[in-house]
C-alpha cells in the first residue's frame, strides 16, 4: 500500500489490495460517521466484529478506532487547560476539526480508499 498525502492537514490515502464490496464499504463508511453521535464506541464494535472477516474493514475500524482515543487524549488535555483559558479555544478547535476529519474518511471510504487522519496515535496495530 502505497501511501499518498492528500494533504498534509487533511491525511493521507492508502489504495487497499483489493476491491471492496459494497457491504465493506458501507460498514468502513459507518466506523468513522457514527463516532460523530457515539465516540470510540462504533470503531470498537465493528472492529472486534469485522476484524478477521475483511481487511478493508478492519483497517479503517482501526484507523476510527485510533483517532477516537487520540481525540480522547487531547479533550482532556483541553479540559485541564480551561483553567488557562487557551483550553476553551482548544475544545472549539478539536470539535471542528474531529468533524472535517470524521467527513473526509466517510468520504473515502466511500471512494474505495484506506485513509489515515493526519494527527493520531496508533495505538491498536
């Protein structure tokens, strides 16, 4: 897999070694959409369920997955900065940023592309 930047801000692509079918492709969509409403709940699921049934999927389960906890950290981090009230900007900035992202792997997982968030540790290999 051959890792291409779309962006530096935005991630990068990855092709997958194969062609997903659409069931994969709907269930990768769902990893990253539904941690909009239910956080790191849906990637944890549909990894642990899917993760030995299809590649595609357990990559960007994994990818959510990871992204979520990142995401985890640096709110807490946010919230005991509030007292230095650059921790209020902070919650507005993740908040923003946790949804351009979210959409732009939904996106791509709707194109058939593996996608890596631009800031995340990987945590889950």
């Amino acid at each position: 897999m051959d890792a291409r930047p779309s962006s530096p801000f935005l991630g990068s692509v990855e092709e997958p070694s194969y062609t997903p079918g659409s069931e994969e492709r709907t269930i990768a969509m769902l990893s990253h959409i539904l941690t909009l409403v239910a956080g790191f709940i849906p990637p944890l699921v549909i990894y642990l369920i899917k993760k030995d049934e299809s590649k595609y999927i357990a990559e960007h389960a994994k990818e959510s997955l990871n992204f979520q906890i990142t995401l985890f950290i640096a709110f807490v981090i946010s919230a005991l900065l509030i007292v230095l009230v650059i921790g209020l900007f902070l919650f507005w900035l993740l908040g923003i940023l946790d949804l351009i992202w979210v959409i732009v792997a939904t996106v791509r997982a709707a194109e058939n592309k593996i996608y890596r968030y631009p800031f995340n540790f990987r945590l889950i290999k």
